[in-house]
DNA sequence: TCTGGGGTCCTAGGACCC
DNA sequence: TCTGGGGTCCTAGGACCC
C-alpha cells in the first residue's frame, strides 16, 4: 500500500506578505494589484474571501464585493524564497519530495512509517515544522493515491490535516462535488450536470463504457479519479522526477489597446527576447515558434509556425514572429501579444539556416549580451533591430540603467 | 464579472506517406 | 479518378491549474 502526503500552503502569497508587513494580518486582503487596475486576483485572505473574493476574479468586482479590502502588488520574488524555504523543510523530512507548483508538494511516505510513525501523526509534525521555519500556515492532505491525498488536503484547510484511512476512499469522495476532482472545471462540470451527475458518487456509480463513449478517452480517467486512482497522466508518474519544460512564453497585456505598428513590433520583439533568453538558461532549443494574438473585444487568435531547425536565438525567433504576426494582424487595435516557444529539444537544430560561423558569432554576441542584461537589468541591451543588423546591439542611454543609478543593480 | 501570466494536456482536421 | 486505412506531423483551439 503506498502512501502520499500533499501538502498545500494557506493563502500563500497573503500570508508571506502578511510577514513582511503584520499589520495586514486578520484583515481583507487581496494580492494582485490595485482596486482599479486591469487584472485578476492572484490571492485573498480568508477575511476577503468571506465576501465572495477568490482568486482570478478581475480586481474591480473583488472591489465591488469588499471595497474595504487592502490591494496590494505581488512580489514574486518574495513567493519564490518562501516556497524554497517550504522546499528545504519538506527534503530535510523525506528526499521523495515534489513541488507541484510554487505553493504546493507532493511527498511519497511509504515506507516511511517507522521512521516518521503513523501518517497524522507525520502529517501534524511536518505541519508544525513548516511553521516553524517560514511562519507560514499550511494544509496536509494524507492518503492511498496522489488524487486522494490532493482533494484531502483541500478539505483539510485552513491549516488542518486530514488522513483518509485506506479502504475508506470511496465513501471520502462520494459526497464531495464533481467539481472536487483536480481536471474538472466549469465546463466539464455542466456536462457532468447534464447527465444529473453530481457527486463523485454518482461518477463511481457509472459503467466504464458509459463514461468511454459520452467523455471519450478521458472520461475513462475520470471514472478512475472517482473512485480515488491516479489512473493516467501526470498522477501517475513517480514523485520527484525532473520534467524538462515542455514550452517557454511571455505575453502581455497593453494597459491601452494599440494600433500601432511600432509599438507592436517593438513588443514582439521584447518578448522574443525574453523567451530566447530563457531557453538559452534551460539549454534548450525550439522548432516550433507561436504568437497570441487578442482583440480588444477579447477575441483571440494563435497563429504557429515550425521551423526546419530549432533554435535560441532572438532574431531567428522575431523574424518568424514577425512573419506569423503580418500574416494574421486585421490592423485592429490590440489587446495583448504572446510569444511561445514550444517542441522544446536539448539539442541544436541540425540544418541551421545560418552558416556555422554566423551562428557562432550569434552564440558569443548572446552570451554577451545575457551578461550585460544581468548586470544592468533587462532593458538595457535591445536587439530591436533584429534581423537588419544583429551584430549591432544597442546600449540605452538611459540614465535609469546606468551602472550606480540602481542600488539593485551595482556593477562589480 | 469585463476578464493576468505562466504553464500542461487533449482534440480534431488536413497534409502527407506507405 | 469512383477511392482504403493507418501513422505521423502540423496547426488551431480549448479546458484546466496555480
């Protein structure tokens, strides 16, 4: 029998803000930004949350719903050290650790039980050790299968724990709402009520080659996660197990829709940048290059093209980013641009479009170029011209960017 | 309700090949 | 020139998660 914790952090963003500044504590709070800004909430406290606010709501009906609420900015950077100070405390307990995402982890205990006791007992000490390193309060699910330890840890919240003793799985999940299960969202949830099915119960209750043919190929993963089974996908593979990234993007909103094409070739351009520069860190190449495309009436287009090699390369990235985006723009006004790189390899492209040399020159003028953005931050350097002249980068003479103008940025 | 940004996975049609 | 079937790649879109 095999035996897994997940271990979710409470409001996390809230309550590491809440650290730095205590006086937020007990209050509604809602991280993302201000009342009246164009975005959706990251997190809100328990305290904004009784008045209906959750996350990815738009801040301005979180402000309708609770205008007393205190909106505060994100810091990822702030999320990233906690949820590592989180991982450092998890690995010190159990090596079989994985974080699911920035505030959540999955342990595998089995085995473990006569080194850490029985799993409450394990579960309430890592608890209690969590808060003692970090301050932060968290929610530890404890079961039979990754599924069942996810949606317990769900229930278990705010800053409890909850075992599901194996055998009783199925009557744990019958009466909880399909919307319970971790892959169904809204629309899944009206095709499931629908069919008059309601509760996990009533999934678990279904003959396998009903929900085949109504839900197709997942479907049959869905009657497994009703009754309690990692059947298929991502639960089932082994904890712990590094992942290479499977694509890189950047998008962005404008906070005023734009026409204009210089503007929109210079955002492209800026998230080429960024995703090319993050392949050059994870040492991967892209052969596939996609843009996003959305209208001020939320209408939104993708357009991909797949190269004949992969590459990391800005310039290689815009001109193809380019291309897509000519061939697709109506000339309407736009809401947002996205850049994606996706069929990630770890290996170059064979048939290179450039010539050796050409494509060593890019390397060291890149690398160059990686050093100088560390250094003085990530706008100094900008390879805008792109394709036109991609040995000239361009140093900006702004004073804002200047070694010694930013404390954050001191050179060496 | 007036909707961010980073991801993963799935589906479905068409091209193309054997 | 009326027309099989399977496999794989490419493309577009969408559901879902945090």
């Amino acid at each position: 029998m095999r035996s897994y914790f997940h271990l979710d952090m409470d409001a996390f963003f809230v309550s590491v803000e809440e650290l730095f500044d205590p006086s937020l504590k007990g209050k509604p709070v809602v991280v993302g930004g201000k009342a009246d800004q164009r975005g959706v909430v990251s997190a809100a406290s328990y305290a904004a949350r009784k008045f209906g606010v959750h996350s990815a709501m738009p801040l301005r009906t979180a402000y309708k719903l609770c205008p007393q609420a205190i909106f505060v900015e994100g810091h990822r950077e702030r999320y990233t050290e906690y949820s590592g100070k989180v991982y450092q405390v998890l690995q010190s307990f159990t090596p079989q650790v994985e974080m699911a995402s920035i505030d959540e982890a999955y342990l595998d205990m089995t085995g473990t039980h006569r080194l850490h006791g029985p799993p409450l007992a394990a579960a309430g000490s890592l608890l209690k050790s969590v808060k003692n390193a970090t301050g932060l309060n968290c929610s530890i699910g404890a079961g039979s299968s990754r599924l069942v330890s996810k949606i317990a840890s769900d229930q278990a919240k705010p800053h409890g724990v909850l075992w599901i003793v194996p055998g009783q799985e199925a009557s744990f999940l019958a009466p909880l709402d399909v919307r319970k299960i971790p892959g169904v969202g809204k629309v899944t949830e009206q095709n499931l009520h629908a069919c008059g099915i309601r509760k996990v119960g009533d999934l678990a209750r279904l003959e396998e080659s009903f929900v085949e043919q109504r839900f197709g190929k997942w479907g049959l993963a869905l009657a497994g996660k009703a009754r309690g089974e990692d059947a298929g996908g991502w639960f089932d593979e082994e904890i712990g197990s590094e992942t290479a990234p499977k694509s890189i993007s950047h998008e962005n909103t404008f906070d005023v829709y734009t026409a204009d094409a210089t503007a929109l070739d210079a955002m492209l351009v800026r998230l080429c940048e960024m995703v090319a520069r993050r392949l050059r860190d994870h040492k991967m190449y892209a052969r596939t290059i996609q843009i996003k495309l959305r209208y001020s009436d939320f209408s939104t287009f993708t357009r991909s093209k797949t190269l004949d090699h992969a590459t990391q390369i800005d310039a290689e990235m815009a001109s193809a980013v380019r291309e897509l985006f000519h061939h697709s723009w109506t000339r309407k006004p736009i809401r947002l641009l996205g850049v994606y790189a996706q069929s990630l390899e770890k290996v170059e492209g064979q048939a290179s479009l450039l010539d050796e040399n050409t494509t060593d020159r890019w390397r060291k003028t890149l690398a160059a170029v990686d050093k100088l953005r560390d250094k003085f931050g990530d706008t100094t350097v900008s390879l805008a011209a792109g394709m036109n002249a991609p040995f000239r980068a361009r140093v900006h003479e702004n004073p804002e960017n200047l070694p010694g103008k930013d404390p954050k940025h001191k050179p060496k």
